[in-house]
C-alpha cells in the first residue's frame, strides 16, 4: 500500500526489477542454484525508491535485508519468477532484469528424498524459459550480462535477441567483479548503438548511473 505521496525525478513511474538467483529442485531438498547476491538488483531498487518510483522487486534467492519503500514479492524457481513477473510487468514503465535465472532446470523433481547407494546419478535438465525475451510490452527494456570473454559481441546480440533497450554487460573475468562482489565495472551497450564503459564502482553508485539513462528514456 502506499501511504505517503513520492517526490523525485522518478516520481509516478512504475519500475519492475528482479535480482537474485533461481533455485531449481533436484529432490525435497536438493536445488541446482547459482551465486548471484542479489546486490545490484537491491542496489537498483533502493535508489529507485529514492528517486520517487514505485518499485515491484521481483527477488530470487539472495540473503539481502528487506529494503524500505520497496514493494518485494519472493520467488524460488525461474519458472516462479516468470509468473510474477509476467503480473508485475502490467502498467510498468521499465523492467530491469538483474537475476540470475537458471538456463536449466531438472526435468523432473523426485518426489522423495534420493537415496545414496548407487554408483553415479545422472541428473537430466530441461531448458527454462527466456523471462527477458519473452516479457514485451510498452515498457522500457534493460538487461544484464556477465561474460568471461567476448564481452561486447555477447552483449550486444543477448540486446538484440531479447529487444532490450540498455544491456549492463559486466566482465567476470576481471578481479574485482566477481560475484558477491560490493564494486562492479560495467558497460552500457545502448539500442542506438552508444556504448558508455563505467569505471569500477559501488553497486550503489553503479545502480544511480543506470537509473540516470533509464530516466532519460522514460
Ligand atoms: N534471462 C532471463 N531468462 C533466462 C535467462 C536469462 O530473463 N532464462 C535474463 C537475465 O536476467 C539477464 C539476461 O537475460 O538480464 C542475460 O542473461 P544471461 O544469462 O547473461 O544470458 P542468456 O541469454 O541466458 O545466455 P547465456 O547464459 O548462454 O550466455
Ligand atoms: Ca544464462
């Protein structure tokens, strides 16, 4: 519920993002997950809070506070994060996909916990959904990218396949941005062709550079 009316740049704009990561059941109580921190889509939301906009976080896995002022609906599977993602969407004016939604999941659950005893398991994944590339709509579109190689040409097809807006590629094989990491070095690959390389930042700060193009799209 809203209670008190927003000021700021933002004020009046619906902005949808998602961060953490996906958990896929093998068993009761075993996933297949990945080592997303949620950091830069928290970062994201909270300074999208501050700047006015009423803010739907769609969160996976991550062991981030609950931020004040933001509106979180929790999800655990990517197929979950679709569902919720696909309502929140309506009336948005951006969608920032920050999560790390697993690529694969299994294809089907046991019911039962497994039992050790043999000598391998063999573990069959299926293809998930592309949330990004499937979610359109009158909405401005930005994407993230970790790549350990290729970093521009990866980027920029992952913009073109999925018609993002902005995609915030994040190179992985560099030190300091790693995952978990509080600092981040990324670069903005624009629709019209405008590439913006950000030095190594806060998340923070990297979230308000992010949020400032966005602004000037909206
Ligand atoms: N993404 C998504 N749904 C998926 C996979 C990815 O919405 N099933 C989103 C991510 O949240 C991110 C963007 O697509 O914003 C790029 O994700 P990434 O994993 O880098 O690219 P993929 O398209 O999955 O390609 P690959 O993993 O093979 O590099
Ligand atoms: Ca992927």
């Amino acid at each position: 519920t809203q209670v008190l009316a927003k000021s700021g740049p933002l004020a009046g704009k619906k902005l949808v993002i998602s961060a953490g990561g996906t958990r896929e059941p093998v068993d009761p109580v075993r996933y297949v997950g990945n080592r997303s921190s949620g950091k830069m889509g928290y970062a994201l939301a909270e300074e999208a809070v501050r700047r006015g906009a009423s803010v739907r976080l769609v969160s996976g896995v991550t062991d981030r506070p609950v931020s004040f002022g933001v509106d979180i609906k929790y999800t655990e599977t990517a197929l979950e994060m679709f569902a919720a993602l696909r309502e929140a969407v309506k009336g948005a004016d951006a969608l920032i996909m920050t999560a790390a939604v697993a690529d694969y999941r299994p294809e089907k659950p046991a019911v039962d916990k497994i039992k050790k005893g043999a000598e391998g398991l063999d573990l069959h994944l299926v293809a998930n959904p592309d949330i990004l590339a499937s979610l359109q709509g009158d909405f401005i579109k930005v994407g993230f990218a970790a790549e350990s190689r290729d970093l521009m040409i990866n980027a920029v097809k992952k913009m073109t396949d999925k018609n993002l807006d902005i995609i915030a590629a994040n190179d992985i094989s560099q030190p300091d941005s790693t995952f978990g990491s509080d600092t981040t070095r990324l670069t903005l690959f624009f629709k019209n062709g405008r590439v913006e390389e950000l030095p190594l930042l806060k998340k923070q700060e990297a979230a308000a550079r992010l949020l400032d193009e966005i602004s000037g799209l909206l």
